[in-house]
C-alpha cells in the first residue's frame, strides 16, 4: 500500500509540476508579448463623421469623416483610414481635404495627413468642379483653426495655369495661399478672337502670398516673368486676376524694375526701367512711374511717367497733367 501510495503521490506532483511549469510559461509568453507591444489599439470605429458647429451661428465650420478610426491609448493617438475634411471659408467658399492616411493628436487639435493629400477649393456650396487644386504628400491640419501646413513639394492648378513649390500654408478661413520657397509657375493667356494662340508665361520667384479674396497673387524675392521673346523681372512682383483666373494687371516695383522685349529680330531689345511697371495684358499696355525710362536702338526717353502701347510699339510721356507729349520710335534704316 505504501509502495502504491508513493507511487501516486509522486505521480501527482509530477502532473502538478507540469501544469505550473505550462501555466508559468503561458502567462510569461503573454505578458512578453504585453511588454513587446504595450500600445496595442483599445478601441475602433467605421464610417465616422464628426461636425464642428459654431456655437454663435449654430453653422457647421468643417467635418471630417474617414472609413476607420483606430485608438492608441499609450499615446492616446488616433490612426484615420482615408480621411476627408470639409470646410466652410468666411467668404462662403468650400475647401475640401482628402488624404489615403492620418494621425489625430491632441484631442483633434492636430492631424497629420500623408499619402496623396489633395486639397481642393470650390466657389461655392453648389459647385462640381474645382476652381484651385493643391497636392502634396503630407501635411498638417488644424481644424479648429481652419490651417494647415507642409515642407513638403506643392503643385497648386487652376483654369490657365500650373505652380510648383516646396513648402507652404493655407489658411481656409481667409481663403490666404502662402508658398514658402521655390515658386515656379506657368499662365497661358486666353486667345483672342482672330489672334493666334498665345505663348505661355512662365515665372519664378522665391515666395509667394495669394489673396482670393482681392484676386491678388504677391511675388517676392528676385521674380523673373517671361512670355516669349518678353521678359520682366523685380524684387517684387503682383499679380491681379479676375474670377476666372484671366490677369488683369502685372505690377513690379523695385530699385529699379526691368522689363525687356524683341519687337523684332533684327534689331536690339527694347530696355524699359522704372520704380513701378504696370502691364495690362488686355490692353497691350505698359505704364512706367518714377525714374522711368526706354532704350531701343539709338532711341532713349526718360521721364517720370511713360505710357507704351507694347503692340503699336507707341511711348506716351505725361511729366505732369498740364503736358502730353507723344513720340513714335522711328524705324531705323
């Protein structure tokens, strides 16, 4: 009996031993793989909407929706699958923001988006198309303040015309485009009936600031404009659009600006200076204000203010409102 009873009890703590050992192991591998990924996701949702409403106006300011949303409670960060954000400008215009990814921090107060970022703007809540584009691959957003920013490479379009930077921000409630470095951008006029069609303009510059509002695009830091055999280029250029993104006026300032053009090839460019030039495109028509001056050929004229019809090839001088004087730059032999 006591051999059979030892043999039991030592069989019984074997199997025990066994089990503690197996249960010891298990738990171990569990709280190992704990340890190895302590911010495993606590909670997740599909198909969410989330509204902002304007607690004076009880108007929804923007809405951002994504088709899964998943909680890190360590870093108590949100990942958003395709998101999208909707805003509404002050000036009643709608911004859209799509993205294939982003990361919610701060409670929203800040989203990173990445992977293929669009932005697009629209006149207004009824319209299909777009009237600017803007893509990028990453960017950060923050909704309340209705801003976002990138370093990353930019390419802004719209009807005519195409821009390229890298680095810039938005601020959707104004409707302000800021481009950080390396501006270059292309325009290409509208025909005019019974014209051919015009050469493209193409312009660099080491900022730039757009203002929807004012249809007002500022150029800084030695911007070049060429459209042809024409060429200007000033520490500061502005850029005034209608709503149709046609320009209206090209104004330089500088010290001084500088505006060339061949009127013919077989003679030397026309050199014209100024403290401001002003073109209206639409007009053939170029005006010049302080220290202005022309040089074709052997032809030089200075004044304080000059008028030139760029394609009658016409200068115009007003040195003050009680004098006119017109001179036709005369071909040369």
């Amino acid at each position: 009996m006591k051999t059979k009873f030892s043999i039991l009890t030592t069989f019984l703590f074997l199997f025990l031993g066994i089990g503690w050992w197996l249960t010891f192991n298990l738990v171990r591998s569990n709280l190992d793989h704990i340890a190895e990924t302590p911010n495993q996701p606590d909670i997740f949702m599909t198909n969410v909407t989330y509204w902002k409403m304007d607690p004076v106006t009880g108007l929804a300011t923007h809405q951002l929706t994504t088709s899964k949303i998943t909680h890190h409670p360590l870093d108590d960060e949100y990942d958003l699958t395709a998101p999208e954000a909707t805003i509404l400008s002050s000036e009643k215009q709608l911004w859209k923001i799509q993205a294939n990814y982003g990361k919610s921090k701060q409670n929203q107060i800040i989203i990173d988006l990445s992977g293929n970022v669009n932005i697009q703007q629209f006149s207004d809540l009824i319209a299909k198309n777009p009237s600017l584009s803007i893509a990028t691959e990453a960017l950060t957003f923050y909704p309340e303040k209705q801003y976002a920013e990138t370093k990353q490479p930019l390419l802004i379009t719209q009807p005519n015309s195409a821009v390229k930077a890298v680095g810039g921000n938005m601020d959707f409630k104004e409707n302000i485009l800021q481009l950080s470095s390396m501006v270059e951008g292309q325009y290409t006029p509208e025909k005019k009936t019974g014209e051919t069609s015009p050469q493209p303009a193409m312009y660099k510059a080491n900022q730039a600031k757009c203002q929807e509002k004012n249809n007002l695009c500022i150029y800084t830091g030695d911007v070049k404009f060429n459209q042809g055999t024409s060429a200007m280029d000033a520490p500061n250029i502005l850029v005034y659009r209608d709503n149709s993104n046609i320009i209206q006026k090209i104004l330089a300032t500088g010290t001084p600006a500088h505006y060339q053009t061949i009127n013919d090839q077989t003679k030397k460019p026309l050199n014209a200076t100024a403290q401001k030039i002003e073109i209206f495109p639409l007009q053939n028509l170029m005006t010049l204000t302080g220290t202005a001056e022309i040089d074709e050929e052997q032809n030089k004229f200075t004044s304080d203010y000059i008028k030139y019809d760029i394609k009658k090839q016409t200068i115009m001088s007003l040195p003050n409102p009680n004098s006119l004087t017109t001179i036709f730059l005369p071909p040369q032999p």
